[in-house]
C-alpha cells in the first residue's frame, strides 16, 4: 500500500461527496484523523463527520484554508462564488486546492481563487462512498497531481484525462452510478410485477451487476465480446437484446449520455459568463 500522507488536509463541504473522500483517506489508511479538518456551512453535518471519524471541525472555511496543506473542494457549483471570497487570501503559500465541482473549469477555478494556491481538477463518483469510484485528474503540476492521484486512490482507482475531455467524463463516470442504478431499479421493478418478493428481486437485481462487474474488471475481454459470450444462440438472453437492439436502445443511450455532455458544457459556459461578468464590473 503506498505510504500515508503528512499533509494536513482540509475538506470543505461534507455533504455526500465530501463523506466519502474522508472516509476513503481513512479507511484506505491513507491518511490520518488528526490530519483531516472540515467545515460544512451545515455545522451538523460537520459534527456528524467529526463524530464518526474524529476529524476535527474548523470554526470556519478560512481558518480550514489558512491550517491545510491540501484542500478538497466539495461544495456545489454554484456556492464557489460565495465560497471564493471567503478563503482567496487565506490559502498557505504552496496549498494545493483539488476541485470536484461539475461544470467548474480550472480557468473558472482560478478566477474564484486567486492566484495563490495550485490547482487541480477532479472528477470522482458516489462510488467513493464504498472505496470503488474511478476518479478523473487533471492539472499541470505534476507533483499536486501525485498528491490527488494519493487522496483518490483512497476512494477507488484513478485516471489521467486532459482537461477538454471532463464533460465527457462527467457524464460517463461521474453521472454513471445513476445509470446502473436504473437498470437495476428496473429489474426490481419487474421482478415484483412477476410475483418476486421484493428483497428477492433486490438480490438478484444487485448480486447480478456485481458479478457482472467484477468479471468486466477481472477479463481482459472487452464489455462487447462478454456480452456476446453469455448470449447463446436463440437463448433467453438473445431475445431481451434482439429487441433492445429493434428498439434502437444503443442509440438513445448514446443520445443521453451526449445530453449529459452537453448540459456539463452548458455549466461550464455558465460559470465562464459568471467569470465574464464579474470582471466587467470589477
Ligand atoms: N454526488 C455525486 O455523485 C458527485 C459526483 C462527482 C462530482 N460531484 C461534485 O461534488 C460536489 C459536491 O456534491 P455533493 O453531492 O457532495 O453535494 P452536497 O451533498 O450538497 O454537499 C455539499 C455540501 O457543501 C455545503 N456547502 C455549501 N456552501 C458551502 C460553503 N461555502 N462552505 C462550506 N460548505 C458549504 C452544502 O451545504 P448546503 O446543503 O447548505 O448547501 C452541503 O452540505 C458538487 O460540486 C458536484 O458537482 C458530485
């Protein structure tokens, strides 16, 4: 296991995101309690993290900014603009400020932050929850990146994508947990309309995905050829993808995921406009 990290890392927003990265560095023993601070403006949720974990509670976003070496941003989008004025000044010389915000450009970072703290990007999924998100990076200081790539890998596995590529990203990794979760609902759904007890439906439904899963990641075949290898010929299986296919299913699926790419680029503008306003006004 790689070494744990001396940074003092402080974490900012402890919704469902924020959680899962504090619990990932801990239970990956990649970091330390007494290492990690959080501020949430909900001081519940703060304390609940405080509680379970022993992290200690910051009284504010600056005071967390001015003690950590290391920041992860895990407030929504649209909070940066509050969030920005709060703690530009504050940053310790050398910080390192790792960005989950969707639709959030580093050059759009920039602007929130100021100039003093590094800047990374990074785009993980509710699977840091359980240690198994894939998380995209990107940035242009190697050894910031490394730093990430540590914090990350505590919740899961890691990739480098140039920053161009992030709507893509957002929409096939970072949105794709809801994807997977909709087919199964959809099993549970028709195994109850078909008389299954509910937690029966549910086993089935989930104990099938991740055998499904694990498979996909313990072959070195592709998706396409594992699929191609369980449909026999005239077989149950053929008949449910004959008809997906009929129905034309791989193209609406593309078709969504293109509108989840779009609608990050629509965020990403919406925030570079921001950034257009704010400085014909300053
Ligand atoms: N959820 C996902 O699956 C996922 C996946 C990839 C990336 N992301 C990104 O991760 C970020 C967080 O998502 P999330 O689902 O964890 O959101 P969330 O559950 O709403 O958590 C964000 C938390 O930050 C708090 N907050 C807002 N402004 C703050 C401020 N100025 N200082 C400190 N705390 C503040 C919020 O409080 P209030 O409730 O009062 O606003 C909330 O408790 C988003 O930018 C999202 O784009 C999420």
């Amino acid at each position: 296991m790689a070494a744990n990290m001396k940074q003092r890392i402080g974490i900012i927003g402890c919704g469902t995101m924020g959680s899962a990265i504090v619990s990932g560095l801990l239970g990956s023993r990649m970091s330390r309690s007494r290492l990690i601070s959080v501020f949430d403006s909900v001081r519940a949720k703060s304390q609940i993290l405080s509680q379970k974990f022993g992290v200690k509670v910051t009284r504010s976003n600056s005071q967390l900014v001015q003690e950590a070496d290391v920041i992860v941003l895990a407030v929504k989008p649209q909070d940066l603009k509050w969030l920005g004025p709060e703690v530009r000044r504050s940053f310790k010389k050398g910080a390192v400020v790792i960005s989950i915000l969707a639709g959030t450009p580093l050059r759009a970072l920039r602007q929130f932050l100021g100039t003093r703290p590094v800047l990374v990007r990074a785009m993980p999924n509710l699977g840091a929850q359980v240690g198994e998100s894939v998380t995209a990076l990107t940035g242009s200081h190697r050894r910031s990146l490394a730093v990430a790539e540590k914090i990350f890998s505590g919740c899961g596995k890691v990739v480098y994508v140039p920053e161009r590529q992030f709507d893509l990203v957002t929409a096939l990794s970072g949105s794709g947990p809801a994807y997977f979760f909709l087919l199964m609902e959809l099993l549970v759904h028709i195994g109850v309309r078909g008389g299954l007890a509910k937690t029966t439906a549910r086993l089935l439904a989930v104990q099938t995905a991740l055998g499904a899963a694990k498979l996909a990641q313990a072959s070195s075949v592709e998706p396409g050829e594992l699929r191609r290898r369980v449909t026999s010929k005239k077989g149950t299986t053929e008949a449910a993808l004959r008809y997906l296919e009929r129905k034309k299913f791989p193209k609406m699926f593309s078709e969504a995921i293109a509108r989840a790419v779009r609608r990050s680029r629509q965020l990403s503008e919406a925030s570079r406009s921001f950034l257009r306003c704010s400085n014909a006004s300053s």
